[in-house]
C-alpha cells in the first residue's frame, strides 16, 4: 500500500538522531541445538521492531533522523545461498523473494517508526558483502514507496560511502569490509576535503565484524557497530562472542556529539 502522511511533532532543529543499524542478516536460519537459540527471519523482524521501538523512545527527540543501514541487511544475495565473493554456504531460512520482501518490510517499518518522532526521516543504506546487489533492491523499493511523501528522503545513488554533514558533525557510513580504519579515515580526508576543514566532529560508522569497536584515529573516530542477531553455526564454531544491540547517537550542530542510547537484547 501506499506510504500514508504521518504528522511528527515539533524538535529541535538544532539536534540530529543518527541510528546505524548494521549486520540484521534477513534470512539467517539458526537451530538451538548448535548454537543454542532457534532463528529465522520471522524472528529478526519480531526482535528489530522491540529493540528498535525501545531505542526511538529512549533517544532525545530532534529536528532530524537517519537511520543508517550499515550493509549486511539480508543474509543472502540470491537463491544460491552463497555468499557472493567467496561461494561460502549459508544456511538461510526461506526463499530469496520472502527474505528481500521482509528486509524491505523492516526497515520500512523502522522508517514509520522514526516518522512518529522525527519531523525529517533520511534513509541510506551501504553494500554488504552478504547483500552486494540485494540492498539496491531494497533502497530503490523505499524509494518509490516514499517518493510522494514530505519529510522522508531516500538516498539512493549507488555509491560505495555515504557522507552526512550537520552543523559541525562529519558522518561517514561504509561496511567496513574493503577499507581499515586507518585507510578509512585518510580517503574521509581526502575525498571530502571541504567537509572535512568545515567540521570538528568526525565519525565514520560500520559494520561486518558483529561487535562494538572505537578507535581514534587523526581527527576522526572509527567505530563498528554491533548487532541483535545471534551467532550462526560459522561463529559459534570459531568461538566468536559478542553483546547484542542497537545505539542511537545524537549529534548537536555546534557541540558534536552530545549522547548515545543503547538496547541491548537478551538471548
């Protein structure tokens, strides 16, 4: 159905809410019996909506949001239940049609969700290496959907990064699999040159590796973002751990960032 007008109340235009969201995997099929919690794509939309509800009640309210789609949004990119690169198996839940049309159902729901609360809503989402062309589809869904709708901007050109400046916040979105963060922050530097002299708070945001990470490096912050998925049976066999959740960051246009919420998810 068509997106439906939804009036958000009035904030703060001076404050940006930044909501990355990395690594959600639509699709992903776990068994309790190897790695102790039974998973599917019916439960990722179930969790995403009670964490992500719970984190846009708890972050302040402002003029602006953006929720950051960090790549890795489905599990798989296409029938084949491989990964694209490396022909890995992955053990997926259902067929790729129902895992794309849920990985758009979720993050259309995290939109509406957002609406309610944030005068101006911007979508973008990044390449995973799980979801190398199934994120085109999903970002160009949403952009249609939302085509007629004030207050709601899909950005949906298909460059590898994402840069949103506010005020003096420099934000950079990547997935964090082809760049480290040190190579990440000199190319920030040296591709956006003017964005980077005009601000004094800088972050570069990612995913891929599933836990939470900060690194200062040369003017920028580099930080990975976690997830509230569980681990598949590939993690749990290299005895990888991680806590699960989702953060907002708030930014405010002349002091940067100002707080961070965070839900976490109790397996």
């Amino acid at each position: 159905p068509p997106a439906q007008y939804i009036e958000a109340p009035k904030a703060p235009d001076a404050l940006c809410a930044v909501f990355p969201v990395a690594d959600l995997h639509v699709g992903l099929l776990t068994d309790q019996e190897e790695v102790g919690e039974d998973w599917d794509s019916k439960a990722l939309g179930a969790a995403f909506q009670n964490t992500f509800g719970r984190l846009v009640s708890v972050t302040p309210a402002a003029g602006t949001a953006v929720l950051a789609q960090l790549g890795d949004l489905t599990h798989t990119d296409d029938q084949l239940n491989v990964t694209p690169q490396s022909g890995h198996q992955l053990d997926a839940d259902t067929r790729y049609f129902m895992i794309l049309r849920r990985a758009i159902a979720t993050m259309k729901w995290g939109i509406d969700e957002l609406r309610k609360k944030y005068p101006k809503v911007i979508y973008r989402g990044v390449r995973g290496n799980h979801d190398m062309t199934a994120h085109y589809a999903v970002t160009l869904a949403l952009a249609e959907h939302y085509k007629d709708i004030a207050g709601v901007e899909i950005i949906d050109n298909a460059g590898e990064f994402y840069v949103h400046r506010f005020g003096v916040n420099m934000v950079l979105l990547h997935h964090g699999d082809r760049a480290k963060p040190e190579r990440l922050v000199h190319f920030a530097a040296a591709q956006w040159p003017d964005i980077w002299g005009q601000t004094s708070h800088r972050i570069a945001l990612s995913g891929h590796v599933h836990h939470m990470t900060r690194k200062e490096i040369g003017g920028m912050a580099f930080e990975s973002v976690g997830t509230i998925i569980p681990r598949d049976a590939y993690a749990m066999s290299h005895a990888y751990s991680a806590q699960r959740s989702l953060i907002s960051i708030t930014l405010d246009e002349a002091e940067g960032e100002i707080t961070r919420s965070k839900i976490g998810v109790n397996p």
